[in-house]
C-alpha cells in the first residue's frame, strides 16, 4: 500500500472509529434505555429492567453488568434502597445489583494492567471494595435460589480475590448447575483457568475444547475456543514484547491460525451456524469468531459475523488488539 492508500485507509479507520457505540454489546434497546437512566441517578429504571428478566438468565447477566457499569458511584445509594425494605423478589434484584456494581468499582479502582504493574494501595482498596460484594451476591442468591446469575457474578468475586482453587471451582458448579449452558459462566470460568489468573494455557484450551464438544448445536458456547486463543495470543505476545522479542511477536500473530488451530476454530464456527435462534450474548461471540475468521485468513466469514456486529463491539478480543483494533478490522475486509 502507497503513502496515499495508507493515508486513506487511516481516514477511513477514524471515520468508523467515530460511529462505534463502547461497551454495548447487546441487542436489548431498553438495556440503552436504562443504562442512560442509570447513569442520570435514576435507579428505579435500573430496578425495572431486572424485574423483566428474573427467570432469563443470560439476559438477567447481561443486564446487571450494564447496570453496574452505568452505577458506578452510586452503590451507597443502592444500599439506602436495599435498607428502605424491599419485597423478596424486588430485594434479589438489588442485592444482585449492589455486588456487581461492587464488583465493577473495584475494577475502576484498580485499573487495567498486569497485578505486577498496578500501585499497592490501588491493589488495597480494589481488594477492600472486592469484598464487599460477597454478602449482598451471598443473599440474592438465598433469595432467589433457582437464579445462577449471582453465582456467575460471584465467579467474577473469586477470580479478583485470588481465592483458592476449591473456592473458584465451588462457584462454577453452582452456577453451571442451575444454567448447565451459561454463556456468562462458561466465559468467567475460562478466565479462571487462564495463565494470567493462576491456571495455564493446557487447563484453558482443554476447558475451551471440551466446552465446544459438549455444546449443542447452535450454541454459542463455541466462541469458548477463539476466547482461548485470544487469551493465549495476548498472554504470549505480552512475554515476547517483555522479552524484546519483536520478531517473535509478529510472527507468533503471524502464523498461530495455521494448521490444527485453524481447523478447530472452522470447526467451532461452523458448529455454531446450526442455528437460527437468537441469544442474549450472540454479538459477543461474533465478535470473537469475526475476529478468529480475520486471522485465520476467512474473510468471507469474517465479513458476516462482523456485519452482525455492526458499530458494537465487545471488548474482547478487541481491546487486545491496540488502538482501534476493530475499526481496522472492518477496513481490512471493506465493511467501511
């Protein structure tokens, strides 16, 4: 490519970097609604929208975690509406929502970024705010025992608590058995068994590969495998960038998706396409398999599931990827 066809394709990467909606990943246009709301202090629209979806696990998940986000700040003003006195199930709902949003301040306090590179008293107050969120996910659960979603939130709890493997395992169990196919609790418990949380590459990809042949057709439990190999990717290009190995970096990126890795994404991929239903977090897993398709060289398959994403996309594996890393992929494939 010239000076002028880069100088273009620069352009054309700011353009669509413009029009992306953060943070979104979702199909659920009251979700937006009630994010917005949350945000401008009123809270009952939050309370509103997990009423809608007490016995819709997956949608009830998603929901909370946007809602956390959008109430970071406000989990003092989530307790006062907890203490006012709730009824049981209007209580699971707050409850629920207080040790996420909990769980999300800790995260904001802490920061991005290895352990080894964030400041002690960072590492100490995102610890002291972590904890506070067991006992309110402790008693949404109590209140609601069928529900798995403070179980999967609770997974979130013990992986940033660095709880040990008996704890973490405890917490899976509970959730996959009310929700057998979670896609939530199947994403945290990957995480868990990740490098970069105490486990290892063997540990997640055999987790990632076990998930796929167990999942029904249609699930979108396949995106487990292209998770792992984000996961992977970001883990060992962090070493060799650490290690001032740029050739090993580029060509690690360069030539991951060849041979069996390649086959077992397809795979995956095409496992997945054996169904028309809709799920609560289909765009997340179009955003990975997209990705997965762009470097295994699939560009036809990569154009249809980032053509489903349209301007929303997840944060991973996109944000492992440098400045703009999905605006770059849609150039690549002419979706500009």
């Amino acid at each position: 490519m010239g000076l002028f066809g880069r100088k273009k394709a620069r352009e054309a990467v700011s353009a669509i970097a413009d029009t992306l909606v953060m943070d979104r990943c979702w199909d659920d246009m009251a979700l937006d609604a009630g994010v917005d709301a949350v945000r401008d202090g009123h809270r009952k629209a939050g309370q509103a929208l997990l009423r809608e979806c007490r016995d819709y696990h997956e949608l009830r998940t998603q929901r909370v975690r946007a809602l956390a986000e959008a109430a970071i700040g406000q989990s003092t003003e989530i307790r006062a509406m907890i203490a006012e006195g709730l009824p049981p199930g209007e209580a699971a709902d707050a409850l629920l929502w207080l040790g996420a949003t909990l769980i999300t301040e800790a995260w904001e306090i802490r920061g991005d970024g290895w352990a080894h590179t964030i400041r002690d008293d960072r590492l100490r107050l995102f610890t002291a705010r972590l904890r506070e969120a067991r006992d309110p996910l402790m008693a949404a659960a109590k209140l609601a025992p069928a529900d798995a979603t403070p179980w999967v939130e609770l997974q979130r709890y013990a992986r940033g608590m660095q709880l040990d493997p008996a704890q973490r395992d405890l917490v899976w169990l509970e959730a996959t058995k009310r929700c057998p196919t979670s896609y939530p609790a199947h994403c945290a418990r990957l995480q868990t068994l990740a490098l970069k949380w105490g486990g290892s590459h063997e540990e997640m990809f055999e987790f990632a590969r076990d998930t796929v042949a167990k999942a029904p057709p249609g699930s979108p439990l396949a995106a487990m495998l292209p998770l792992a190999h984000a996961e992977y990717l970001l883990k060992e290009g962090d070493r060799f960038i650490e290690e001032g190995s740029t050739w090993a970096y580029v060509r690690l990126h360069a030539r991951h998706f060849r041979g069996p890795f390649r086959d077992e994404v397809l795979a995956a991929e095409s496992k997945w396409g054996q169904s028309n239903r809709v799920r609560a977090y289909d765009k997340e897993a179009h955003n990975l398999f997209g990705w997965a398709m762009l470097e295994a060289g699939e560009h036809e398959r990569a154009r249809k599931h980032l053509a489903f994403v349209g301007n929303r996309p997840s944060a991973l594996p996109w944000s492992y990827g440098g400045e703009n890393a999905f605006a770059r992929a849609l150039v690549r494939l002419g979706l500009d």
